[in-house]
C-alpha cells in the first residue's frame, strides 16, 4: 500500500530509494519486477503496477533518472508550462554529467535555485528561465540555417574537453559559439575566457559570435568561419 501512496504522488513512479524507504531490498524489488508489479522505466526508476506512462510521467522519469538535482529543461518544460507544443527528446539539467537513454542532459553544476521550480510534482526549470533556454536553442537554429549551402553541417551541442559547445566541426578542430545576452555578464565573460584559453591551448580554434550578429549581420559570421576553417 506505501507503495501505491508514493506512486500516487509521482505520476505512477518510484525511485529505488523510494522502495529501500518502504523497506524492499534488491531481491524484493526484482521479484516486483519479474511478476509484471513494476516496470523499470530507467536504472533505478520503475511505474507501478503498468507501463502505460502519461507525459508528465515520462518527463518526470526522465528527470529522476539523471539524479538529485536534476530538472526538467528546454522544449518539455516549455510544454509543462503551457508555453508550446514539443516533440523530440527530453532535456534535463544536472549537476554532474549522467548517462540517460532517449535523454539529452546537460551539465550545470550550480544551476541557480532561482531558475528552479516544481510544477505538477515535477522539477523544473521556471518559466522565465524556459523562456530564455528557449531563445537561446532558435539563436542556434538561426546560426544553423545561414551555413546550408555554404559550410558542412557541425555537430551541435557535443563536448569537447568536457566543455559543451554550441557548434564544432572535428575535420578542422573548429568552434563557434553562439553568446546571447547572458554572456555579456562579467562572470560569464571571464569563465567563456578561461575556456576559450583552454581549447585554444590544445589546438581547436574558437570563434564567438552574439546572436545579433547572427540575426543582422549572417554574412560577417560566414566569412569569419569560412576564414578560420583550415
């Protein structure tokens, strides 16, 4: 019955944790699993007694299954927030970098408690925090579409030297980043130095554009990338 109360409160789902608290152990909880009276959503993320998730559940699962800390971010929390409709993968913020199937995670070490919320019992980013993250993915699809044609295709949010990157091209060990008005903080400025130093000291090249020049001047940053690939 705990079990159900707690599933209740969760879209459906538990946390292992959730079931240690009740006091199953391992062998109780692969029984459970085995009879068809838990379905393993994730490692460590199970619905009770059906695998029938609803959205909320699939975002919820999604954000328990990359850890303490996590939130659900970008086009989902949009939906949550009743901002827009969204397709696709589900994205979540973390604290520390985990590997989640079907989920894009991003690594945010202190991610501002002010930016965090819960809606529907699930962890999220806020709406004004939504809003922004929002902006920032149609500055990438904008600086996308002025390379058709022109440039191959980067590889879009991938890691490099553990940093995440807006755009990267391996052939030519070319970045470019796209820097909304966030950037402009001094802090944000020195740490995007301090990083820029980093990959430059091992050989890539950085380039850095700010979405104005990526909406008002496409040509100047054509030709800057064009200029800088090797």
């Amino acid at each position: 019955m705990r079990i159900a109360e707690i599933a209740a409160r969760q879209h459906g789902l538990v946390r292992t944790s959730d079931l240690r608290a009740v006091g199953l152990g391992t062998s109780a909880v692969s029984k459970r699993h085995a009879r068809g009276l838990l379905h393993r959503v994730y490692r460590g993320v199970y619905a009770v007694g059906h695998a029938a998730l609803s959205t909320e559940a699939r975002w919820l699962a999604a954000v328990f299954a990359a850890g303490a800390g996590a939130v659900l971010c970008g086009l989902a929390a949009a939906e949550l927030w009743g901002l827009r409709r969204a397709k696709g993968a589900i994205a979540v913020v973390a604290p520390r970098q985990v590997r989640v199937d079907g989920v894009f995670v991003h690594r945010c070490n202190k991610l501002d408690p002010r930016d965090v919320t819960t809606r529907n019992g699930i962890r999220v980013t806020t709406a004004a925090r939504t809003i922004v993250d929002l902006a920032e993915s149609e500055k990438e699809d904008a600086f996308h579409a002025l390379l058709r044609g022109h440039m191959a295709k980067p590889i879009a949010n991938v890691k490099v030297l553990g940093h995440e990157v807006d755009a990267y091209w391996p052939e030519s060990k070319l970045i470019a980043e796209i820097d909304g008005p966030g950037h402009a903080r001094p802090r944000a400025r020195r740490r995007d130095a301090l990083r820029d130093r980093e990959l430059r000291g091992a050989g890539y090249i950085v380039v850095r554009f700010t979405d104005v020049h990526v909406e008002q001047r496409p040509d100047e940053v054509l030709v800057t990338l064009l200029a800088a690939r090797r």
